[in-house]
C-alpha cells in the first residue's frame, strides 16, 4: 500500500541552522550539546542534521532509534538518556557509547555485561533535584555510588553527573538548581580525586538560562531536542519574545480533506462521553462549515496542540481517526480532495512521527 497523506514533510536545512543557532550560543559558553532524537522517533536524516548542526553527540530515551540510526551509517556517539532496565543492558554496551544511571544495582550488572563483551562504557550519574523523575534524593548515597563506579568497576566509565527539571514535576531550571548541581559535582570530584568530564544542566528547559546569560560557570553540557526540532516551547509556551533565531516550521503535517459539509457547532442530543471517555464542553457558535481529516487522536495525541498553517482553519475536536477543523473564516475553499497543512507541538510529533502508515519526507528547501 502507497498512501500520500497523513505527510510528514521535514525540512533539513531548518534542522540544521536550529542546531548551530543552539550549539553555537552553547559552545560560546563552554557547553557541549547531545542532540536528543527521541521526538521524531530517531528519523536518521534528521540525526545527521543534528550532527551536521554542531550536537557533538545524539541521544534517546529508546534503543530501537539508536539501532535505527546506526544502522543508517549515522555515526554518532549515542547516549542513552533513560535509565536502562536490566534487560536492556546487552543492547545498551552493543549500541551505546554513554548512559545515565541512579541504581547501584545496575551499575554493578552493567559492568558484569561489560565484561562479557569486552567493552567499556560511559555512565552520567543523575541527580533528583526537585523534578522527582529519575535520580539520587539522597546525595550522601550519590557520592558514595560515584565513588564506586570510579573505584571498584573497571570496564564503566565515570564520565560525570546530571539532573533533569522541567519535566514530570514541572520544576523550573535555575541558577539557584544549577548551583546546586555543581556544589554536588564538587563533592564527586574531591572524593573521586579528579575532575568530571561532564556535569549536564538539563535539556531545552534549561536552555533558557544559556539564551538570558544566567547559565553559571561549570554547567558544561545540555541535552536538546524539541529546541532544535520544533523551536516552539521556549517561544510560545514561555513567551520568549527574542528567540525568533529558531524555525519553527521544520516539521508540517499535510492531511487530507474526505468531508466538507456545513453543520451546527453544538453537538444535538444527549450527553454521555467521546470515544476516549471524557465529558468535554462546548460552545455554541451557530452554523459552521467544517472539514473532516485523514487524521486522529490515534496519529497525533492531543489534535487541539496542532497548529493550522493557513488563517482561519481551527481545530474543533477529533476521535481516533478523524480530524475536524472549521474552515468557515478560511479565505480558500476547501473542497474534498484538498489537503490541510499543521505545524506541530512536540507531542504531536512523537506520535506522527512513530505512525508506520505515516510517509516522511525529508527536504532540501
């Protein structure tokens, strides 16, 4: 089967100009950059952009994407940048240069593993500084497994300490955070006898810090993704006003139109829940004209994060498989057959971009 639409069209030349915009200000600042692949599910021509753009390494929260891009002939280093389970660990010496870690207990099975294949490995050693993600809550215990990792494994590399913010608990990155990552970095290094390669702030929320000049001195590594991807979060969602040195249409989403037909805005009957078990509200704004989509919950995850390209088009809701936007105040006229195009969110792009019946195209343009 050849479908045309849902299409993901990638622009690689906004890849890779995003990517030296953020490395270039990180470098500046004595700040390495992982580019983080794990939002377009590891799309190789999109790693090697990262690459072309200056990241000095990629990573991802999922093997199959490292295996993915290596397989394509993209070089790397990779870093794994979720804890690795047990099992998992055969894969992560085979495929992975480096990754991140908060349990003793598979640190020790991690070098067993190493070992057996006769490689070494680099781990971060991640630190919980309010996030409540992945990390040590006790730093007395950090230290000590630090300390172990230096002394007592011989085929694991000690390569340095991280945090992340930003993400489950919504924690705000800060110099006030960073400090603190730091203080504990020293802590490491005189009870290991010897500098960190590595002490790594955190990915695009803490990017902030790098674009105001706040970023204390000694943060000397980042690990990136929807900044590069998407430039959107920091722009839109933190209202920073003067970063419009980041595309953010490096991604386009292209469905197709199956039904335009003018209906009341205001669902008739009685209410009980959607297809995905939620009571939503609506407002009543009369008689519409509306278009349905080749597109769903099932593709993109929350439709109402989609952003329209042209003005006029909104999002009015969505099951699995149908998109419906109201094109009333569209200046075209859209008729079945036509396509509609969307800038993405992040989330949304996850979702579209692991779609096997998705077609990704990467452009020169």
């Amino acid at each position: 089967m050849n479908r045309q639409f849902p299409l993901l069209t990638v622009s690689l030349p906004k890849l890779r100009s995003n990517a030296s915009e953020i490395t270039r200000r990180c470098r500046e600042r004595g700040i390495s950059v992982t580019g983080i692949i794990k939002g377009c599910t590891g799309i190789p021509e999109v790693a090697q952009a990262f690459l072309d753009g200056g990241c000095t390494d990629l990573g991802s929260s999922r093997l199959e994407q490292i295996v993915r891009c290596r397989e394509a002939g993209v070089p790397g280093p990779y870093t794994l940048v979720r804890l690795p389970g047990m099992s998992e660990l055969p894969d992560v010496v085979r495929w992975c240069d480096t990754s991140l870690h908060s349990e003793l207990a598979t640190l020790d099975a991690l070098e067993q593993e190493c070992v057996r294949q006769n490689k070494t490995h680099r781990v971060i050693i991640m630190a919980d500084l309010g996030d409540l993600r992945e990390g040590f809550w006790d730093k007395d215990e950090m230290v000590d497994v630090c300390v172990h990792v230096e002394k007592d494994l011989s085929h694991v590399e000690l390569a340095g300490i991280g945090v992340n913010l930003g993400c489950v608990g919504s924690i705000q990155p800060t110099p006030e955070k960073m400090n603190d990552l730091l203080a504990l970095a020293r802590r490491v290094e005189e009870a290991i006898g010897r500098k960190l390669e590595i002490i790594s702030g955190g990915a695009t929320s803490s990017y902030t810090m790098v674009h105001w000049g706040t970023m204390p001195e000694g943060i000397n590594h980042l690990r990136i993704g929807e900044n590069i991807l998407l430039g959107k979060d920091l722009q839109l969602e933190w209202h920073i006003e003067d970063m419009n040195y980041l595309a953010m249409d490096t991604f386009t989403l292209t469905a197709e139109v199956i039904e335009v037909k003018t209906k009341p805005s205001y669902p008739q009957g009685v209410f009980c829940m959607d297809a995905f078990g939620r009571k939503p509200t609506y407002t009543d704004y009369g008689i519409r004209r509306r278009a349905l989509l080749v597109l769903g919950r099932a593709d993109v995850a929350d439709v109402e994060m989609l952003i329209p390209r042209e003005k006029g088009i909104t999002v009015w809701g969505a099951s699995s498989d149908h998109c419906i936007v109201d094109v009333t105040d569209c200046d075209r006229d859209i008729q079945v057959g036509d396509t509609v195009d969307f800038s993405l969110a992040y989330c949304n792009l996850v979702y579209i971009s692991a779609r096997p019946d998705v077609r990704v195209v990467c452009v020169e343009e």
